[in-house]
C-alpha cells in the first residue's frame, strides 16, 4: 500500500516532466534561426537532438564538416556540453552578448554567491598582472624545485615521465606560488584537490546541461558530490593559513608599528583578504570564503595552463636538436644579459620560445569553438549576414578549424616553432625600414606594437577568446609557462619522439594523452 501510494506521485511527475520537456525542447527547435543543422541526417525524427548526440561522440569531424562546408554561414551545432549553439563564421566575431554559464556555477561551485562577488578580474588585472615582474624570482625558485622533485637530478641515466601527472604538479606548485604562498604550494593534496576540483567542474556541468533547468538543483547534490568532496579537502589545506593571515591583518591595522608580526606576504590571498576589507563585506573575508576563492582561481589556472604546458612538452620532445639548441642559445643569452636572474623584460625577450608556445597553443587548442555567448536582447540579434537570433540564443564561433586553415595559417598542420618569431623579425624590419625612411637622421622611430606574441588575441587566434572578456589571466599564464619551459630546456635532454601522440576529444574539449610518456634525461651541464 505504501509502495503505491508512493509510485503514484513518483509517475505523475516523471510524466509531467517529460512532457514538459518535449514541449519545451519543440519550442526552442521552433526559436532556432533557419539554419543548417550539422550532424542532422534526411529522415530524422528530431533533427537537433540526434545531431547532438552524434556530434558529442566525433566532434572533430562535425566541426571540419561545419567549416569545409559552411566557412562565410552561420549553423547550428549541437554538442551535449554546449547546447544547440548557433556557430557564427569567425569573421562575425565582435559581438558583446555576456558569456553562458557552460560551467553551471550555481550547482557546481560550492559558493555561487561568492563566484559571482568575488571581482578575480580586478585583483589580476591591477594587481597580479603588474606585480608579475615582482612575482617572478619566487616563481623561478618554485619551477627549480619543482623540476628538481618531479623531473629529477640524474645525469647518467634516461628517465621516463609522464608528461600530465609531472606538468601538472610543477604548473600548480608554480602557480600556487603566487595565489597561497611557500610552503602550501609545494603541498600535493593542495594541487591535487585543485586539478580535481577543475576536472569536476565542466564534467559535473555536462551532466546538468542535458536536463531541465528546475529539474538541475534536485539533481546536482548527486552529480556534485566529487565538487563537495574536493572542496573540502582543499579547505581544510588552506584554512590555517588563512585564518593566521586575518589575525595578522587585524593585528597590523590595529597597531601598525609593532614589528613583531609578520610582513604581509605578496600573494593572491593577500590580495583577497584586503580586498574584501576594502569592500566592509564580512562574508568574504570568512576563511571558507577565502579558502573558496582560492579553489576557484586554481580552477580557472591550473586546468588550461597544464593541457598547455602538457602539449608543449611533447612538441618539444618532437622537435629536431637544432631546434632546442637554438631555444638554449636564446635563453642562455637573454639570461646572461640580465645577469642571470630572470626578470619581466628579461621574460618578455623570449621570442623564439613565445613563438613554440603560441604555435602549440595553436595547434592543441583545448576548445574547438570559443567566444560562447547568449544573446540577452529583448528583441535578439541580428548578426552582420542577416540572421536573426532570438533573446536566449546561444552563439560561439569556430577555433580549431580556423587555426588549422591554409589560407591564413600557411602550411597549417604543420608545427613551425618559429613560424611567429620569424613573423615577428620581417615585421621589425619592415618597420624599422618604414621609420627610417620617414624620420631621416631622427633616433626617434615610433615603432608599432608587433602583433604575434603568446598573449595576443585575434580573430584568427581564439586561445585565450578575444575583445573585452579576453582571459584576463593570461599574461600571468604566459609567464609561469615561460619559466617552466625555459627551465626545462636549459635543463633536460629529450629522447627525440618521431611522431607526436594523440589525445582524445570529450565532445567539443580536445585533450592531451594524459597517460603517455617522454624520456628524458638531466644535463651535464646546462648551457
């Protein structure tokens, strides 16, 4: 009796949902613009929704069809982590629609009020990104080590690593460097729970995506529990920390001239902390708060700064010697001229290591399409080709065919690393040459910016998106990238590998091996 009593209910409302579902998901295929749909076959049923699952399971061959096919149009692209996106040709990219929530961050953070408070653009954009020339000897000293303890200090033998689990640990411990501070950063729960954490985010986000919205916060307790799991385990690292840095704080601006408490410490969390004294907020100076917040911004560095890093190491142990000699020759160099100490400008003087990164960043883009938006207008959109996108619209444009296209990168498929630094040199020389034909006798030449580097975005460049909600983190990024590599190379012989592996795609993410390994061996005596 109980048992019917309470399957009755239990029908009632499955059936309601799915027939809610239906009628929702018939209202929004009739809100699409007509438009071609890829992956959609002639007798389909539903259209969309089979077209989404056959796109999830080989995306890379749905978005190659969409760009041969369809390069100047607009179509739509159903992908199970992305929803029915209208993609937009790349040449229709400046568009200020505010992002989606892909990640579903009311469900998957463990804080959604925090998330949506917490202002991490302001902290790096006027803080951590002109303080990085102050960061950078405290990170120089992190990658030392972190290399020492992951990669090794034997110069007779060949080592095998694998190249995600080592990169992983040395990109979180140099990151963490300047978010938490010596010691925790070199502490492995600390980066394990964040790469975790930043694994469950858009897995857990997936999931939610492919039900109804009021179905999703019944749902995410259960799909969430790994979010809630590494949540807590990453506090629990954190918390003392933070809690003897309030102390300290308090302490100092009670009574600045007593010498016995410590220096304030030049990191993100101290940042945090008096930001959110700045601001009168109690909330977010709790030490959960805090601790939070620090889980956060592992989650949006750790996660792309280690698929870079991983990729970069295989194109470099795929590279001819010639080309890591050269590599040594300028770091060396740059190094000697700045008495052996990195510095920014010294960073910045990399060029032909920034080109190696930008090329493989171009070629290993994590993200297939970019620049997701929804379209917030009452009376939607009208793109530059004339198609009308109603309000809730969800647009992207394309990125890994365009990065991969002969007509604007030559020879595409091809890894050149030093395709950008040779741009760079024509570019200098062209310009130099225009300076002094204009300014003769003048030492006053006004040399253009040089487009090219690793941090500059473009239309045809989407790693970190483009225009206003550009990565803010990025030159940071590039920074912490740079030590590692240099280091590495100035460091490690690699056992030259004749073809470079694959990584799987997850639909519309494309992925490094993370299981596969290189050999490598620690140098007599670094160049």
């Amino acid at each position: 009796m109980l048992s019917e009593f309470l399957i009755r209910p239990a029908a009632l409302l499955l059936s309601s949902c799915i027939v809610y579902s239906l009628v929702s998901f018939i209202k929004h295929c009739r809100r699409l613009p007509n438009l071609p749909v890829i992956g959609a076959r002639k007798n389909d049923l539903f259209p969309i929704f089979q077209a989404k699952w056959r796109n999830t399971l080989n995306f890379k061959a749905a978005m190659e069809q969409a760009y041969t096919q369809y390069r100047d149009r607009a179509v739509i692209l159903p992908v199970v982590s992305g929803g029915d996106s209208v993609m937009l040709p790349y040449s229709e990219i400046d568009f200020k629609e505010r992002a989606a929530q892909i990640y579903q961050t009311d469900h998957t953070f463990m804080n959604p009020r925090l998330n949506r408070a917490a202002r991490y653009d302001t902290i790096i954009r006027t803080i951590m990104t002109p303080q990085a020339g102050v960061l950078i000897p405290a990170l120089s000293d992190e990658v030392n080590w972190a290399f020492d303890e992951y990669w090794g200090t034997n110069t007779s033998k060949w080592k095998e690593v694998c190249v995600f689990e080592t990169v992983r640990h040395i990109v979180g411990g140099v990151a963490n460097r300047a978010i938490v501070g010596a010691p925790y950063c070199r502490d492995p729960g600390l980066v394990n729970n964040g790469m975790a954490f930043a694994i469950d985010v858009p897995f857990s986000a997936s999931i939610l995506n492919l039900f109804w919205e009021p179905l999703r916060p019944l749902i995410a307790p259960f799909v969430t529990i790994p979010n809630r799991i590494h949540t807590r385990r990453f506090r629990k690292i954190v918390l003392a920390e933070i809690e003897k840095r309030l102390r300290d704080y308090d302490a100092r601006q009670a009574n600045p001239e007593d010498k016995s408490i410590d220096p304030e410490p030049n990191d993100f969390l101290q940042w945090a902390i008096q930001q959110a004294k700045a601001f009168g907020d109690p909330y977010m100076w709790r030490s959960e708060s805090l601790a939070d917040r620090l889980l956060i911004l592992n989650f949006a560095v750790l996660h792309t700064s280690s698929l870079f890093a991983t990729w970069a190491m295989f194109d470099l142990a795929a590279c001819e010697p010639k080309v890591l000699d050269e590599l040594r020759e300028e770091i060396t160099s740059v190094l000697a001229a700045h008495g052996g100490q990195w510095t920014k400008r010294a960073v910045a003087e990399l060029e032909k290591l920034d080109s190696i990164m930008r090329e493989s960043a171009r070629l290993n883009s994590v993200l297939a399409v970019g620049l997701r938006r929804v379209v917030l207008a009452e009376n939607g959109l009208t793109t530059p080709s004339g198609v009308h996108l109603p309000k809730g619209t969800h647009i992207s444009v394309p990125v890994y065919p365009v990065m991969r296209d002969d007509s604007i990168y030559a020879d595409a498929d091809t890894f050149m690393p030093f395709r950008f630094s040779e741009l760079r040199r024509k570019q200098h020389q062209q310009q130099r040459s225009e300076g002094e034909e204009k300014e003769q006798g003048s030492n006053n030449i006004n040399m253009k910016r040089i487009p090219n580097n690793f941090t500059v975005t473009s239309p045809d460049f989407l790693v970190f998106g483009h225009g206003k909600h550009a990565c803010t983190g990025r030159y940071f990024a590039a920074t912490v990238l740079k030590l590692i590599l240099a280091d590495a190379i100035l460091k490690y012989d690699f056992e030259r590998q004749t073809a470079k592996v694959e990584g799987p795609w997850y639909g519309d993410f494309r992925l490094p091996p993370m299981k596969a390994c290189i050999k490598i061996r620690r140098r007599e005596t670094p160049a």
